[in-house]
C-alpha cells in the first residue's frame, strides 16, 4: 500500500453511533496531525448483533475481535475502540499505537421527571414509582454491584435490571416508563453531544468506573511502524499512566470486561514527584458483598510503576476474599 498523502487511511470502527462519533473525532485528529486523510470502515462484532447480556456471550473481546481481525487481514490500517472494551492481554500482530487524552470517566443517570439517584431512591419509598421500588437499568455487573450495595446501605429499594442496546434504546425505557432510569458512561453522552440528558453525574464514592472507562484506544498494526508512530502523536502520558494502572489491577484479578470490576486512577501532580492513586472494587451483583480498597504509589516517567501497583492493590484486594465475588454468583 502506498504511504503518499493522497492515499487514505482506512479506520475501522463499530457501526453504533457511538462508535462512529468516537472514531470520527480521531479521524479528524489523525488528519491534523498527519496531513493524511482517512475514511471510516464500518465493522459489525459478536457484540453488535448478540442479544444476550455480556455476562453470558463472555464480554471479554466480544466488541473488538472483528476489528482486530480486521487489521491483522490488512483490510482496515488502524482501529479505534472503547479502552474498557479491550481485553488485557497484549494481541499478538498489535500495538496500541495511542491512548488519547480521557474525557470525564464517571457514569451518569439518566432518570424519570429530572430525579437524581437519591431522589429517585426516595421518591420511590413514597410510591412515586407504581412498582414500589425504584428499576434501574444496566448491562455492566460492576454498576449492579455498586448500586445494589449503595440500595442496602442506605435502606432503600432498588433493583438493578440487565438492559442492551444503545444509547437511544437505552434511554427509550426511561421515556417509555418501562424503567426509572438507566446508568450510562458520561463520556459516551458527552461524544455524541448528548449530556443534557444526564439527570446526574454519579460520584466515585457511589459507583467506581470500568478499568480504562471515558478513554479510548488506537491499535494498528506492528508491522506498520510508520504508522504507529504518526498515530503516536496523539497519546497522552497522564492518560496511558492512568489507565495502565487500572488495567494492570484487572488483569491480576484475572477478571474480565463482563466482570464486576471498578477502578479508577488518579494522577496528582506535587512540586517534585507525581503521584497516583489507584482505587479498586470488586462486587457481588446483588450488593451483598463488597471489596473496595485504594493505594498510592509515586509514578516515574514510564508506565512501569503504574502497572506494578496495578498488581500490588490486586493482591491485597484478594487477601480480602475478592476472588470469591467474581464467581458464578456474580454473574
């Protein structure tokens, strides 16, 4: 293939809304930074056209394997996928060329009449809700986990309903009444120009968001080392730290993207040292249960220290009986 300016870059991308507003924001970027222009090819995933809930087609993959097999034929020359959908294994043939700069990577509710999530908890004692208790949707076993917990914990009725589709299906069952409200990521809302709809932004101390979540990864081919560094250019250090961490801690849980996992790393720059703090949780789905612990480590240059307290929090978490909620029960 001809690497002139006039040739385009072909990026493959899922068909959903979503993923083309994502891919169709690096395409613009890779276009800046490369002089290069690029068109979209859309790919359809096991992901895409299954109905059953990640947990059960094995969530792990199931929304990049497609595009992967995709680069790896040479059909497409890079590929842009949700962070928190990619598997922590390393792909053989692959390199993850660029991790840009990460949007807001809390979740939000989208809820009936405006309601917060305390509100709609409250609001659903008084019989607000005809059912009596306040249904609340999602497909992640992780938000499951932490909402049913923070139900228990604050005396409230709750129940967490298994829910797919995308961003419109999903809101749809709030505007239809099936549900009360839906648990979306706010950087996919905030992608597609959509936020306005988010009732409330929900804090880290309620609900921890999915290793890598609010962050996007760019893969091509390791062969192409042209490319990847031209694509190179894009990455953000913070944000490869950041996530690095998180994916470090899940695959030393060895639990997968279906798994009810949280993390979320911070990074606080001091006056001489940069520090991160990395905090995980591990859940059974009914709320019954739950392992939430943190840690701080100082972060050089490389990814290195990032992806040793990955491990590090890892082991301590399952000293702390995490193996045991991410068995059959919680899925």
């Amino acid at each position: 293939m001809s690497t002139t300016p006039d040739t385009p870059l072909r990026l493959g991308t899922r068909r959903s809304p979503l993923a083309t507003a994502q891919s169709g924001m690096i395409a613009e970027a890779v276009r800046s930074a490369t002089g290069r222009r690029v068109e979209l090819v859309e790919i359809t995933t096991h992901g895409d056209t299954s109905r059953e809930n990640l947990a059960q087609i094995g969530g792990t993959g199931v929304f990049v394997s497609a595009l992967r097999d995709a680069l790896l034929a040479g059909t497409i020359d890079f590929a842009v996928h949700s962070l928190k959908d990619l598997p922590t294994a390393p792909a053989e043939g692959l390199v993850l060329a660029a991790v840009p700069e990460r949007e807001d990577p809390r979740d939000v509710i989208v809820a009936r009449d405006g309601l917060t999530l305390a509100g709609l908890a409250a609001d659903s004692s008084r019989g607000g809700s005809s059912r009596g208790t306040a249904r609340v949707g999602t497909g992640s076993p992780r938000r499951m986990a932490q909402l049913n917990h923070w139900a228990r914990a604050h005396g409230v009725e709750l129940t967490a309903v298994p829910i797919r589709g995308n961003v419109d299906t999903r809101i749809g069952f709030v505007r239809s009444g099936e549900l009360d409200a839906v648990v979306l990521a706010r950087a996919g809302l905030s992608r597609l120009g959509r936020l306005s709809d988010a009732t409330e932004t929900l804090d880290t101390d309620v609900v921890l968001p999915a290793p890598g979540q609010g962050a996007l990864a760019i893969e091509c081919a390791a062969a192409n080392a042209e490319l990847a560094a031209q694509l190179a250019v894009l990455d953000d250090p913070h944000t490869r730290v950041a996530v690095t961490a998180e994916r470090s801690l899940l695959a030393a849980l060895e639990a997968g993207c279906s798994a009810p996992v949280g993390a979320l790393a911070d990074i606080v720059e001091g006056d001489t040292v940069t520090e991160l703090r990395l905090r995980g949780v591990v859940g059974m789905v009914d709320g019954s249960s739950l392992v939430q612990m943190s840690t701080t480590g100082t972060v050089p240059p490389s990814g290195d220290a990032a992806a040793a307290l990955g491990r590090e929090l890892a082991v301590e978490m399952l000293a702390k009986g995490a193996a045991g909620l991410m068995g059959e029960r919680a899925l």
